[in-house]
C-alpha cells in the first residue's frame, strides 16, 4: 500500500474516532449533529466506517468482564473471534482521544472546504473569486479593504482584481490583479502564477516576485528555485488531469487525491510510463482506461476499495 493511501486511511479512522470522542463526552448541539451528518453523507466508505466504530462500541458494551478468561480457557472458534473484537474494541476509547487531540479540527471549522472528489468555487465580495481543489480547507476575512484567504488545508486557485493576500504557514502570498494557485504538499507550499504578478513574503522573512509562467516552492528553510510551467495547459479547474510521459505512481498519487476510499497497486507498477488527459469526475473511466492501455489489472473488493496489479501473462 502507498504511503498516501495509509495516510488517507489513518485520517479517516481519526475522523470517525474524533467523532465518537465527541458523543462520549455529552450530547451533540445541532451544529455537531449536522456536521456527523454531513460526514456520513460525503461517500460510502465513511458511512461504512461509521456504522462499523458504532457497531464495536455496542459490542463492547455489551461484553461482560469475564469474557477474556472464559476465551481463553475454552478453545470455542465462535468465542476466540469475540475475544479478538474486545481486544480490538479496547483500543476503541484511547484511539478516540488520540483522533480528538490530534485531528486537524481547523479544516471542519474553515470557512470553506471541500470533500475528497469535490471542488468548488466562491465570489468573494467586491470582485475576485476562490476555488476550492479537492479535500481543501479556506478560511476568509477582510483586514484593512483587503480580502484575506488562509489555506487551511489542500490546494486553490485564486482570481483577484484587488488587494488580495494568501496567508500558508511557510509565507503569504500578496496580488492586486492576477490569477494564481497554492498547493499544499505536505509542509510545503507551491505557488503557481498563471496570469499577472504576486508578490511572496516567506515566513523567515525573504521576499520574492512571480510573473505568469512561473512557480516556486515554499519550505521551512525559505523558497526554492523559480521554474517555469505552460499557463496555457488545462487542470484541475477544467476538471481535467492531463500527464504526459510521466511514472504511473506519480499519476496515481494524484488521483488519489480525487477518490473517496483505498486505492492501492502493486510496487511492480510504479514506472510504468502514461501519457493521456482525463476526466477528474470519473475516477473509474480513468483506471478502465489505464487497463487497457497498461499491462495492469483493475480489482474491485468494493466501490471504494480497488486494487492495481500487474496483469498475468496467458501461460
């Protein structure tokens, strides 16, 4: 499994937990009843996950105190396998805590955010306009006449015809008029100018400027090299991945940003080579496509569990 994936599915899990932690510590008030109800609602792989982490914890209740001993004095299949749910369960109420603490609850509270295969857009007051890239979070204010974005979470595509500023934990980005996007990428930040000029401060203080057709990388250490990139190729706005000649990992990682659930593959395919445009709002589409022009083989366990691997030679 890829590292992505892993991390998409401990995110998950923490979500759920920060949920239950939140049920365990009193009533929910109707805002924290319809954000768990929203949760549910953004794909099926969360309402599977949360009818699971209920379904464990009403099990564990119901499971009386002596139950380890009687398991393991009695060699019974059906016991054994009540035994291993309690002992799964027990990690249930720590495993709560550990999500409620540790889960970026900034990304709920944002002003705008989006769920994972979901992109939106918002005209800000005055002119100018905000999208939203999948799995992202903004939150927005006014300081002085001038609009404010702070990137909580994901990517954005910013169109401005005024004062404007784009606050990330390694710089802000400041433009009047221009259009541009910042990506979050772990600790890093990519800023891309795709039209006009911006201005960027660093966190450590450094300052730089960006013309269309140029982009440049945000880190703890300050920024790195400017490069240059086709303003004219489609993306994500469009709803469009476009990848030419690149590893299948790499286009992998990136459509995984796109789809609800696990999407693993085998190492075995990492470098193989694609080159092609697709749609973002078919995920399936694209990983039919990608079988039938790659030696790989598409497995289904579920609509939100899929799995790549090399396909077998016919002996």
């Amino acid at each position: 499994m890829s590292a992505p994936v892993d991390a998409r599915a401990r995110q998950l899990a923490r979500e759920a937990a920060h949920w239950l932690a939140l049920q365990d510590a009193g009533p929910l008030d109707d805002g924290q009843v319809a954000a768990l109800l929203s949760w549910r609602a953004r794909s099926a792989a969360h309402e599977a996950l949360w009818q699971k982490a209920e379904a464990l914890r009403t099990q564990f209740s119901a499971v009386p105190s002596s139950l380890a001993v009687a398991c393991l004095d009695r060699p019974d299949p059906d016991r054994r396998r009540l035994l291993g749910q309690a002992l799964a369960i027990g990690t249930l109420a720590p495993l709560a805590w550990y999500g409620y603490r540790q889960l970026p609850v900034d990304s709920w509270r944002a002003d705008l955010h989006t769920a994972t295969g979901e992109r939106r857009g918002h005209v800000l007051a005055g002119g100018g306009r905000v999208h939203l890239n999948t799995a992202s979070a903004v939150n927005l204010s006014v300081q002085g006449g001038q609009h404010v974005v702070q990137l909580v979470r994901g990517e954005i595509a910013v169109d401005c015809v005024g004062p404007l500023q784009v606050q990330t934990a390694q710089g802000t980005v400041y433009a009047t008029r221009a259009s541009f996007c910042v990506r979050q990428q772990g600790q890093h930040y990519r800023v891309s100018v795709s039209d006009g000029a911006v201005r960027l401060q660093t966190a450590q203080g450094g300052a730089l400027s960006l013309q269309a057709g140029q982009r440049v990388t945000l880190a703890a250490g300050g920024a790195g090299p400017i490069e240059a990139f086709d303003v004219q190729l489609p993306g994500w706005q469009q709803g469009l991945l476009m990848v030419d000649n690149q590893p299948l990992g790499d286009v992998l990682r990136e459509l995984d940003r796109y789809r609800p659930g696990l999407l693993r593959w085998d190492p075995a395919l990492e470098r193989l080579s694609v080159t092609g445009t697709f749609q973002l709002d078919d995920n399936d589409r694209i990983l039919a496509l990608l079988a039938a022009s790659l030696p790989l083989q598409v497995h289904y366990r579920t609509r939100y569990w899929v799995s790549l691997t090399p396909r077998k030679q016919p002996a």
